[in-house]
C-alpha cells in the first residue's frame, strides 16, 4: 500500500504542476467564426474608408474648379464695376461742364434782352441758340449719367451675388478638408 500510495502521490504531483503550468499560458483562442467576423467587420470598414478615400479626389477637384471660375466671374464683374464707374464720372463731368457753360449763356442772353444795340440784340439771340443747344446736350448727359448709375447699381448686386456663391463653395471646400482631415 505505500507503494500504492506514493505511485498516487506522483501521480496527484504531476496532475497538480500540469494544472499549474496550464494556468500560467494565455487563454484558448476565440473560435474560428468570431476571428472571421471580425476581420469582415474590419475589411468592410477599409473599403467603405477607401471608397470614401477615392471619391474625395475628385470632389476637392470639382470644388476648385467652381471656386476658379467664380474668382474669375467676380474679377471680370469687378473690372466691368471699374469701367462703368469711369463713364459714370466722365458723364458727371460733362454735366457740371455743361451747366457751367449754361449759366455763362444764361447771363449772356440776359444781359443781351436789356441791350439797345442791335449787335447786342444779336448776340442775345445767338446765346438763346446756344443755350437750347447746351440743354439738349446736358439731357442726353443726364441720360447717359443715369443708365451708367442704373448699370453701376445692377453689377454692384451681381457681384454681391457672385461673391456669395464663392463664399458657399468655399465653404463646401472647408468642411471637405475638416472631414478629410478626421479620416
């Protein structure tokens, strides 16, 4: 029976440091399905990352482009602005030009009607012509003054316009490059 007893006690010794070197190792792997369903999540995410990846190429592409071509509508308006601002002073220059030669005819065919002379009386006439002549001449500045005014104010709200279309793409480039930039 010691015999017995001890061949139990070995036996009972090696059961027992088997059990502890088990305990000491890393866990058993998950099964088989669980590695493959994770790897599928993983590889699902990659690809939708990749396709989301591809598809911002272009749209950064497309969004510069529309930004170019406003940068030019708003450069060509603003030039178009300058020149029609340079008419619209040349228009009320010629307006205080003309009103400056008015009033002289005016105080010429004034001075004329009280005259006795007939040189006089002539001169008068010839300054009431005048005078008509430099009224139809200050209506059709005025009228001109007027459309480039007109024309001043409608590109003013065009260019007001375009700038707020570029400011929108802008905008859209900005939260492109914010959500390019947490990928």
């Amino acid at each position: 029976m010691a015999g017995e007893n001890g061949r139990r006690w070995l036996i009972g010794a090696v059961v027992l440091a088997a059990g502890v070197s088990l305990s000491g190792q890393a866990p058993a792997p998950p099964p088989q399905s669980e590695v493959l369903t994770a790897l599928l999540v993983e590889v699902k995410g990659l690809r939708a990352a990749m396709e989301q990846m591809a598809s911002a190429g272009p749209r950064v592409q497309l969004f510069a482009s529309r930004l170019q071509l406003q940068e030019s509508r708003i450069n060509s308006m603003a030039r178009r602005l300058d020149a029609v601002r340079d008419n619209l002073a040349a228009a009320q220059r010629e307006i205080a030009r003309l009103q400056g030669e008015e009033h002289q005819m005016e105080a010429a065919a004034a001075e004329g009607r009280t005259a006795t002379t007939p040189e006089a009386r002539e001169e008068a006439r010839q300054a009431e012509f005048m005078l008509t002549q430099l009224r139809r001449q200050m209506a059709v500045a005025k009228g001109t003054e007027t459309r480039h005014a007109a024309e001043e104010a409608q590109l003013l709200q065009d260019l007001t316009t375009e700038q707020g279309r570029w400011l929108a793409i802008n905008q859209q480039l900005d939260e492109l490059e914010k959500a390019l930039s947490r990928k």
